[in-house]
C-alpha cells in the first residue's frame, strides 16, 4: 500500500492548519506553518481559485491526510459508516477516532500519529492482554489497552507521554501513565473529538 513519504510540514501548509504530524515540533515555534503561513510549491503564495469541488476536497484530504491512512481506506470508512444507521459525518469520524494507532496517540503514548503506527507495527502494545500489531485495528467500549511489559521503559514512550500535557486530556480516556495502560470509557460524540473539521463536506464529496 503506498503512503506518502515526503515533508509532512507540506500538508499542513497546503491545507492551511495544523494538522499535528511531526508530534512536539507542532506545539513549539518551529512549526513550518508558524513562518510559512501559504501552501508549499512556487504558486504557493499566489491567488487561489475557490470552488465547492475544492472545498469539499481539500475538507476529505484534510482529515485523511490528519489520521494518516490512504485514499482506499478512508473510502472504505466512509461505505462502513454509510451503511450504518445515523450520520454518516459522524460514524466516519468515530470510526477513525477508534484506530488503534489513534488511541495509542490520544493516550499519550506517541507523539504522533505516525509514531504511534511503527510502535504497534513493531508490537510494543496488546489490547485486552494480547499483542496487536495492526495500527488499522478498531477498539471498542471496555477495551483496555496497554503497553506490552518489555516496552515500558521504551524512550519513545517516556518521552511522549512527558510532553502529553500540552495536547490536553481526553474525556472518553482513562489513562494510567505510571501503569501504561488506559481504557476506553466509551466510544466518542462528535463533541468529544477535538479535531475541527466539517465533515458534511465530506459526505457531500462522496454524494457526487
């Protein structure tokens, strides 16, 4: 499956917010999008022509390109929770708020996203007491998950949880960070997902 590899300042300026991919840097003054405020590329600056197509593309890369997975992934959410009885928006976005590699971020175990997938890719975490190492794995209410006994005292996780603060505490979280565990309370409202995204523009896309 590819995935996109380059500068990942790039989406964030292209798409005009941050979007929190490189974990720390984000929150410090060094973030790209502190200094260069305009999508990357020579054209970056000039005059951009706006049209519903645009809106409603750049909302769906927006929120694809934030939770890391692919074109045929994110299409795939969106048949599962068009399927489903609701809104649409809304199960699309709890579908991907309940990805392993999400959780594992919302905890505080990684800085990123990003990190938070080569650390479960690498098997340095297990739900409900058994070793998962499928970032695209869907947790459920009651789940527990943990960081595995011989990755506790992992750098990357001491140093992410450390810096955790900044991002805020997440209410449908229970975490232990002495214990490295945490469990899912319940699975999140639309009005407990931080992220600030329009996704009736996404449906609407999709709709087309």
């Amino acid at each position: 499956m590819s995935r996109y590899t380059g500068p990942v300042c790039k989406i964030c300026r292209r798409e005009g917010t941050k979007l929190f991919l490189k974990g720390q840097r984000c929150y410090t003054d060094k973030c790209a999008l502190e200094h260069r405020n305009y999508a990357p590329g020579q054209h970056g600056q000039g005059r951009i022509r706006t049209s519903e197509y645009r809106i409603h593309l750049r909302e769906k890369q927006k929120v694809r390109s934030s939770y890391g997975v692919s074109e045929a992934q994110f299409k795939h959410y969106y048949d599962v929770a068009k399927s489903k009885t609701g809104q649409t928006g809304e199960l699309l976005m709890q579908l991907l708020e309940s990805r392993l590699d999400n959780i594992v971020f919302r905890m505080g175990f990684a800085s990123s996203r990003n990190e938070a997938r080569q650390l479960i890719n690498h098997g340095h975490f297990c739900v409900n007491g058994r070793k998962t190492d499928i970032a695209s794995y869907q947790i459920k209410s009651g789940d527990i998950v943990e960081v595995k006994e011989k990755s506790k005292k992992l750098a990357t996780i001491e140093n992410a949880l450390e810096m955790c603060e900044s991002r805020g505490r997440v209410e449908w979280l229970d975490v232990d960070k002495e214990a490295k565990k945490g469990t899912i309370k319940a699975i999140p409202e639309r009005k407990d997902m931080p992220m600030e995204v329009q996704e009736t523009l996404i449906v609407e896309y999709y709709s087309k």
